[in-house]
C-alpha cells in the first residue's frame, strides 16, 4: 500500500498499528550505462517487498535526493548535502508520530552517516525509527556488477548495457580517502566502481532476494524488541 494512494480518514485508526517505510534514494550520476535515479528505484523495490512480506507497513513517496557531493562534477548530478539529509530525515519521522513506527530504507551509500546522525537524534527523543541500508561486495560499491544487475532484473528502462564499462575494481577501503578527498571524478573517471559488463538479470535477482530477506528479518526483529 503506497501512502500517497490513501486518504486521510482511512489512516486515522490505521496508522497507530502500520509502519512507514520511507524509500530514501538519490539522483547521481551512476556511470555511462545506469540513470540517474538507479539509488531511488532500488529504495523503492525494497520497501515494495518489505510492504508484501509484512503486514500493515505502508509505503511513503520515496526522497530522490541525497548526500551525494563525492559525485560532484558529473552532469545531473544532484545533492542536497549531509546536514540537509540528516534534517530531513529528522522533521519528516517527528511529522510521522501518527504511525507505530518508521522503516528508513536507504539505497545510497553516502546517505549511511547523515541517516546515523538523524537515527541518534529520533531514538534519543523516544521515537520508533530503523534505518537500513542493503550491504555489498567491497570491489563493487556504484554502478557495477550488482546495482546493474539489479536495473536488469528490474527490465529499467533506463539501463544501456551497450555502454557499460568497467570502472575502479579496487575495494573501497584503499580508495576512501582518495574519494572523499577529491570526490569519485578523482578515483574513477568513468563514475564506476566496480565491472559491470557481465552484469545479468538472474544475479539482479538473486541479490534483490537476499537484501529483501535481510531487510524483512531486521524489521521484523526490530518490530518484535518493541
Ligand atoms: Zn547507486
């Protein structure tokens, strides 16, 4: 159930037993074969599944941006910083009090500590808030192998696999400080860290399982403690 498809009144007695599950995404560049909005529709895939898996979770309108200044420099690119994120994510769970509880599911890496930061404020004022993010190969962190994979499974229209080129296949711990100096135009010219050339649907599949399992095990534990 999409949040946005409901009217108010149904939601008056509904909401105190239904969780909000959030899709948070960004609008970055994602290499010369993915679109801009690939972080976004993998948010809202997962919270799509999480809504058919568990009873009474409803699903918000997905936040298309993010924290996204390391992909400063290339075209279309789109951030509105950490400080912002953290914020938005602050005042948009206060606003949700109505609901049992709110599922962050983030699909951008660089989300992860601006979604820290707003998930310390919320739980030291006594809210009922998750934030989760799906977990990956270290060598294959942006528009590689399982996030193109992942478009593929989708059948995104938005995905030319004719473009796809390998990017930087080193794991990210050797490249962070080179990234977070000097943004990803500095470590990977192409935008890509990983190889996406023999990216599959089926491998999209399968991952899109797993994190879906992940996901639906951390709310359902989470769900459960309160
Ligand atoms: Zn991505």
């Amino acid at each position: 159930m999409n949040l946005g498809d409901l009217r108010s009144p149904q939601l008056v007695e509904q909401a105190a037993r239904t969780l909000l599950a959030v899709p948070l995404g960004a609008t970055e560049q994602h290499g010369p074969h993915l679109p801009l909005s690939t972080d976004t529709v993998i948010a809202v895939e997962l919270c799509r599944r999480l809504a058919e898996r568990v009873p009474d979770v409803v699903v918000a309108p997905p936040v298309p941006y993010g924290s996204s200044g390391e992909h400063a420099g290339f075209a279309g690119t789109l951030s509105i910083g950490r400080a912002m994120l953290t914020g938005l994510v602050v005042e948009l769970v206060r606003s949700a009090d109505d609901f049992a509880g709110v599922v962050l599911v983030n699909g951008h890496g660089g989300n992860a500590e601006p979604l820290r930061d707003a998930v310390r404020t919320l739980r030291a004022e006594g809210r009922n808030v998750l934030a989760w993010s799906p977990t990956g190969r270290a060598d294959d962190t942006h528009a590689g192998h399982i996030e193109t994979s992942v478009l593929l499974s989708l059948a995104h229209p938005g995905v030319d696999l004719a473009a796809a080129e390998p990017g930087v296949t080193l794991p990210l711990p050797d490249i962070i400080d080179d990234l977070r100096r000097g943004g990803l135009a500095a470590v990977s010219p192409n935008g890509v860290l990983g190889d996406p050339t023999h990216a599959n649907a089926d491998d999209g599949a399968a991952v899109l399982d797993r994190w879906t399992d992940t996901l639906v095990a951390a709310v359902t534990e989470w769900a459960r403690r309160d």
